[in-house]
C-alpha cells in the first residue's frame, strides 16, 4: 500500500516507546509487561466469557468515570459475573496503575473481567470455580494526527449487528468476533474499517465505533435499538442538545448516509473521528473534521475540561 491508502484504524495511537516497559495489573498485583499472564484454562481466553471498559486519563481524572462504571458494571451483572469489585476499588486499580506507570494524560485503559479461571475445558459457568480475573491494562496512548487530518474509510460489510436475544451489542464483551469479521470484510475491501448495518439494514456503528452523519446541519445516529451503548455517543447527544444542534436518533439508509455533508465515529479513545469516504465514495468536501463535526468536537473537549476541573477542585 501507498501512504496515501495505507490501513489505519480509529484507535491508531502515536508510537511510545514506553509503552514497551509498562506494568500491568493482574489479579492484586502490578507487574512487568513480560509478566502479566492468565492461564489457558481462563474463561475469557477459552470462551470470550468477560466484560472490558475503556477509560481515558485526562490530567489525573478518568474522564466521565461514573457513567463507564455504570455501563461496566450493569453489564456483569446482566451475566451475573461476581467480580468483587466496587466502582471505588476499580478507580484505585486505575490510579495505583497508573501510578506504577508514571502517567497522568494521554494515557488510556483496557479494564477487563473474565469469569475466571475453569476447572475443565468447557462451557458451563459453574466450572469457572477459582474467582474472577481482573486486568488493567493502561498505556501512553495519543491519537495519531492521521486520524483528524485524513479520515477514516468505511466499507458496509454483510456482517451485521444481532438482535438483542442473541448478543446484545450493549454489553462490552469479550466475545469480538462478530466485530473481528466485520473489521476482517472491510480490510478485504480495502477499508479500514467495517460499516455495520442492523437487522433491518438500517445504518448502525462500525466494528469499532458508534456512527453519525450530518445532513444539511441535523446530526443524525442510529436510534440505539441496535449499538453499542457508548458514553462517548451520549455525551455527543447530550452537547448537541444542549447547545442548539439538531439531534436525531433514527432509521436511516445507506442511501441517506452516502449523500451526508460529513460522517464522524465516537470512542472513548479517539472522541470524534471524521470519516473520509464509505464504500469509496467521499464524504464532505475535504479531508478532516466538517464545520459541525469541528464545533461537536470543541464541546466534548470543553465537557472533559469542566469534568476534570470539578474533580480536581479547580476553577473552570
């Protein structure tokens, strides 16, 4: 590939070399990258059987922590995984983490819970018999100016996001493996990454991220029946209806998303991210962030100021 078409994802970070030597908690202990192991027969190596949270470290806060707590910890007990954990003990996992680490912003964390440790090599719960596992991995992590400056490309892919009955995207799985072919479909189109339509093919998220369009200064979503239920979305629903943007959460077609005026992604690690093109056909007029895509991302960026801020007892 070319550097102009070269892959990229949404969570493509600035190279770090410490990140080479960082530690990593595991089960009460901060170790060695080298050192940090679960064993073979863990639940969520054998079976995707565990939960994950992504936070990202602004200034010493984890920004919008309730609300990620609220969603990790909702989705453990919908599969009524016990981990022993408070959202007080996981943000003192983060901190002493962190800590170990050195770091303070641009830092981001993988918090994961598996059922733990299986006494055989089967599915059923009851044989995880030995305490859940609980990992923290917390690296030096920017977003790679290629993000903002060229885009992301989506390809739509026949992959879609289930019914609710048969794994509800809301939940932060450990089981990716429908996002893993849906990333795999877009690579093989020559994307970066999957469009993902949703029972009815309504447009949904991408294997990755949550999706928006613009359309003649409406930002529009998917209704929600169907995504992954990220803070970062809300948070950019909540802005846009707080400062007089046009917000909708509905159905809409690939037709309607290819003649949007701008498209961007929500995640906890790269915030707002434009979209470039879908299935090779461009969005917007030029590369980068659209004016309304521009002005949502100056919100969000002021809405983790004001909650750092609060936080640390500091005057905005």
């Amino acid at each position: 590939m070319t550097p102009d078409n070269a892959q990229t994802t949404t969570h493509d970070a600035e190279h770090d070399a410490r990140n080479d030597a960082i530690k990593i908690y595991v089960n009460g202990r901060i170790v060695p990258k080298e050192e940090a192991t679960v064993s073979v027969y863990d639940s969520g190596f054998m079976l995707g059987d565990g939960m994950w949270e992504g936070l990202r470290l602004y200034n010493g806060v984890w920004a919008f922590f309730e609300e990620h707590m609220d969603r990790f910890f909702n989705s453990m007990k919908s599969v009524s995984l016990e981990s022993g954990l408070t959202p007080d003990g996981v943000l003192k996992i983060l901190n002493d983490t962190a800590a170990a680490n050195d770091m303070t912003t641009d830092a981001h964390c993988r918090l994961m819970v598996t059922r733990g440790r299986k006494a055989k090599p089967f599915q059923h719960p009851s044989l995880s018999r030995f305490g859940p596992t609980v990992v923290a991995i917390i690296e030096h992590s920017k977003p790679a100016e290629t993000l903002r400056t060229r885009g992301i490309r989506l390809a739509t892919v026949p992959q879609v996001r289930g019914l609710p009955m048969s794994q509800d995207a809301k939940y932060n799985s450990h089981s990716k493996l429908n996002c893993v072919i849906a990333c795999l479909q877009a690579e093989q189109a020559g994307a970066d990454e999957g469009l993902m339509l949703d029972p009815h093919g309504f447009v949904n998220t991408t294997n990755a991220c949550n999706f928006f369009i613009v359309r003649r200064g409406e930002v529009w979503t998917s209704t929600g029946d169907y995504c992954m239920n990220g803070v970062t979305r809300q948070k950019v629903i909540d802005l846009c209806r707080a400062n007089g943007i046009p917000v909708r959460e509905k159905n809409y077609s690939l037709y309607e998303t290819y003649g949007a005026d701008e498209a961007f992604l929500t995640g906890t690690f790269g915030a707002q991210t434009p979209v470039a093109e879908i299935d090779g056909k461009p969005i917007g007029e030029a590369a980068g962030a659209g004016p309304v895509t521009q002005r949502i991302r100056g919100l969000y960026k002021d809405a983790v100021a004001t909650y750092v801020a609060e936080r640390k007892g500091v005057a905005v």
